[in-house]
C-alpha cells in the first residue's frame, strides 16, 4: 500500500526584531546641503527623517543587531536552533562573497547554510518566498530571514531625487515549519519581474557588465539611481495587481484584510495602492515619517514596529506587498500569529550578542 502524503509544511512566523542607527538625519539636516527643503520633502514623499549609519558600522552589523532580536523573540531559552539564515539586500557588505554568512557568523550560527536574496525593495517578500518553500521542501526547518540595508553607501549626497527618499535599517523574522492553518502561516504569494525595467532602478558600477564594457568607471557609477516618476507609477500599478492576484489565491475579500504592510516608498504611493485595491488608508501601516525608505528592510521594519506599537493582534489578517528595481514585484498573506514575547520599541544601539549575553550572565 502507498504511504499516506506527508502532511504540507507551512512556514510559521514565530519572531521578529528590528535595528535603527542611531544617527537620525532630518530633512532640515539634509536642506542644508541639498537644493531641497522640509516642505518639498514631506509633501511629495511622507518622510521627516531617516537614520544612517556611521562609518564601520556595515550591513551584516545591522542585519546581525536586528537577527538577535527576532531570534530571542522567537525563542528566549536558545534551544531552538536556526538552521538557515537569508539576508536580503541591496547594500551587501561585498560583492563577494554573500553578507548571510557573516551575519550568521555574527550570531554565533556558523554551519546554518546562509545566503543572500538580490531583489532590491522585493527582497524581503522574495526572501519570505525562499524560506517557505525550503520549508515546504524539508530542506530547512527553522529560518532567520533578515531585510538590512546601508542605502547611505550608494546614494550620490548631490543627488536630491535619491538622497532624501532612503535610509539605513534593518527588520527581521524568524520562520519555522509548522501547520499551513495555524496562524503565522505564510503565504500564497504573488511574485514577478520585469528586466526591461533594469535602467529605472539601478548601481550602473560595480558589476560584471561595467567591468567587462571596456570603459573606464564614471565617477558616478557607483551611485544608486532612479526615474522616480516612471517607478511611482510602476510601483503602484505592479502592487495593486500583485495584492489582487494574492488575495484571489488565498480567497480572501478585500474587505477582510485587517492590516495592508506595503513597501514604504513613498506615502503617496502607499495611499494610491490602499485607494486602488480598495483598503480604507487607516488600515495601511506605515511608518515612513521617520525612517524613509529602507528597501528590502522596509516591510520586516514596520512589522516589528507595528507589534510594538500595539497595532498587530492575533487573528488579524495582514496583505504584504512590494515592489522594487529589477523591476521586481510579490505579495503575501499571513494571518497574525499569538507571539509570546512582549513588544518591544526598535533599539538604535546593538544588544549584546547571544554569546556575549552567554558570558555575562555565567559571570553574574
Ligand atoms: N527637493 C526639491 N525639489 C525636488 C527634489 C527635492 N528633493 N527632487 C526633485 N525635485 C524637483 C524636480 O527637479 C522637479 O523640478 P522641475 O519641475 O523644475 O523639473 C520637481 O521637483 C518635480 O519632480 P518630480 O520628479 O516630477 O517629482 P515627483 O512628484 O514625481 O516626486 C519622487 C519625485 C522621487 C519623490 C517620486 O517620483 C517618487 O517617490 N517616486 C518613487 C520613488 C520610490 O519610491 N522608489 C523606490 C521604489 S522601490
């Protein structure tokens, strides 16, 4: 007789945690160097302030501080072992090799197979659909899956267009294989691209094609830049019909969705998709007022800052969405899972390694 089918393996969240900079750059701070000003900057983009990184602090420090605190969410004890870690991002500390290894190694996780996801804003929906399915496959069982950016290493500081949309950040969560009805259970999901799109979002240096052209690297190369009118429309257009396409799949109305977490590109981006998929606006969270956008750590960022603020109860339904350069673009669903630990605020300076937490308390 036929073996019974294995029963289907869901990815749970079970964690999340969050870092911040410390140094909080205003748009007044910005004005004073830029031909911009506060007015211009909150009025076309929602955003008030943003936080960059000093000089030595990197994209695995802060993808490292914000793992911490999703796996000591996750699992307060540390028996629990992570046997995967994924970062996705668009500012690795190198170009070779991936930052996933360092920041395991950071986290004391050294043998956790660890790898980068490349989808630039996407990169955490795209990550959340890399974990899942190695899940659903059996080849991972515990995930820590990290969005970390230092968009302050590639934006031109004389480019107003890019300068004063993004910041640095980092959002996390922690994934475990459980039960596809349980809540916390991720997906479906909705994902695509579009490489025709490759010049409206984009580092021109650095790659194999600028290297392999022949010509010498422009000073500019190494600057992110964007046709942020052509991605505005874009972005919500890839976004409204990539939320639509999740929600069929999962055959949820959209009256049922509690929460709508898009990527924080711009509020006026935020509040057209909540107007075109029909989300009243208060049920979108956003929180790019005071961090900007911060790319593939943008929709982990406002997860954990949402819980901590009270918002997110067990039950309630949450619609994830993103779009980005490559073009890329993916939705999810989760329903929100009962978390343990208490909400806790985004810290702005590191906490103290597992190993070192270890230490000091053997020494107490
Ligand atoms: N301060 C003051 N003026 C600025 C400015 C700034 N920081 N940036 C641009 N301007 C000027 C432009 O030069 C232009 O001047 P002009 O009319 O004299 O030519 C004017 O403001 C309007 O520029 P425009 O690009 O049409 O503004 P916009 O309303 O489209 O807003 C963005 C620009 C970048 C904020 C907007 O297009 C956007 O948010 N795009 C999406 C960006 C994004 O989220 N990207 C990531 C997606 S993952």
């Amino acid at each position: 007789m036929a073996a019974p089918p294995a029963p289907a393996r869901a990815a749970v969240l079970c964690g999340t945690g969050s870092f911040l900079p410390a140094r909080r750059v205003s748009n007044d701070m910005l004005s004073a160097t830029l031909d911009t000003s506060d007015e211009w900057i909150r009025t076309r983009t929602g955003i008030g302030a943003r936080h960059f990184t000093d000089p030595g602090t990197t994209t695995s420090d802060l993808a490292a501080a914000a793992g911490a605190r999703a796996l000591a969410d996750a699992d307060p004890s540390g028996v629990d072992a992570v046997d995967t870690v994924v970062v996705a991002t668009t500012t690795p500390d190198r170009p070779c090799p991936g930052t996933a290894p360092v920041v395991a190694a950071k986290l004391g996780l050294s043998g956790a197979a660890a790898f980068d996801v490349s989808a630039v804003c996407t990169g955490f929906v795209y990550g959340l659909a890399t974990a899942t399915g190695l899940i659903a496959a059996g080849a991972a069982r515990r995930v820590l899956l990290v969005g970390a950016e230092t968009y302050s290493s590639i934006l031109d500081p004389a480019d107003r267009t890019t300068s004063v949309i993004f910041g640095d950040a980092a959002g996390a969560v922690v994934l475990r294989a459980g039960d596809p009805d349980e809540p916390g259970a991720v997906g479906p999901f909705d994902l695509g691209s579009d490489g025709d799109g490759v010049d409206l979002i984009t580092v021109r240096g650095g790659g194999a094609e600028q290297r392999l052209s022949g010509r010498p690297a422009e000073p500019g190369d190494r600057y992110f830049a964007m046709a942020g009118k052509q991605v505005f429309w874009q972005a919500v257009r890839h976004m409204a019909k990539s939320s639509r396409a999740v929600l069929d799949s999962a055959g949820w109305r959209v009256d049922e969705v509690d929460h709508l977490v898009g990527h924080q590109a711009n509020i006026r981006i935020l509040n057209r998709l909540a107007d075109d998929i029909g989300v009243p606006r208060e049920r979108s969270i956003t929180n790019i007022a005071e961090v900007g956008n911060t790319s593939a750590a943008s929709i982990p960022l406002a997860l954990d800052q949402a819980r901590a603020a009270g918002r997110l109860h067990t039950g309630d339904r949450l619609l994830l969405t993103a779009f980005g350069g490559g073009l890329t673009w993916g939705s999810t669903v989760l329903t929100w899972p009962n978390l343990a630990g208490p909400a806790q605020s985004t810290p702005t300076a590191p906490p103290l390694s597992r190993s070192q937490s270890r230490s000091e308390e053997s020494t107490r």
